[in-house]
C-alpha cells in the first residue's frame, strides 16, 4: 500500500481488462506472516459463492489498509462517490 499521497501517481485501469468486483461476502484469514482474503460473490439466489479475487498482504500492509479505509468512509460518510469535488 501506498503511503503517499494518490496525486503523486498516475493510475491507468483499462475497464475492459480490469472490471469492478462485486462482493457479498468475504472470508479472512490470517496467521503470524500475514493475511489473505478470499473475495466472493453469491450465485443468484443460492446458497452457492463464487470466489472473484484473493487478495494476500503482510501484517504491516493490512493495517495501513484497514487505517487508510476507515479514514475514507469516515471522510465519505453521507456521499453517494467518492472522488474529486467539482
């Protein structure tokens, strides 16, 4: 995870190449090494979950993560995007 400021990268996503993932449900793991995220989706109206992504990151990492998130939906609380203003 990147500890500056976003403004000092530029991102390219192709839409076509890297869709967005939907979740339902994630299941975390985690051990003394670090943590790993199973990322799914349900199927339809069944009790059935298709994994879409797993994700694997060191200790240190996910609480950067979990800091950096928690410091968006705070400062995104009431807002339907996040994003730049206008």
């Amino acid at each position: 995870m990147a500890d500056k400021d976003n403004s000092q990268f530029q991102i390219n996503v192709d839409p076509k190449t890297t869709p967005i993932l939907y979740t339902d449900v994630i299941f975390m793991n985690t051990n003394e090494d670090g943590l790993m995220l199973d990322v799914c989706q349900k199927i339809g109206s069944t009790n059935q979950l298709q994994v879409v992504a797993r994700i694997g990151m060191s200790r240190i990492h996910a609480k950067k993560f979990i800091k950096k998130l928690s410091e968006l939906l705070v400062m995104t609380e009431g807002k339907s995007q996040t994003g730049e203003k206008n």
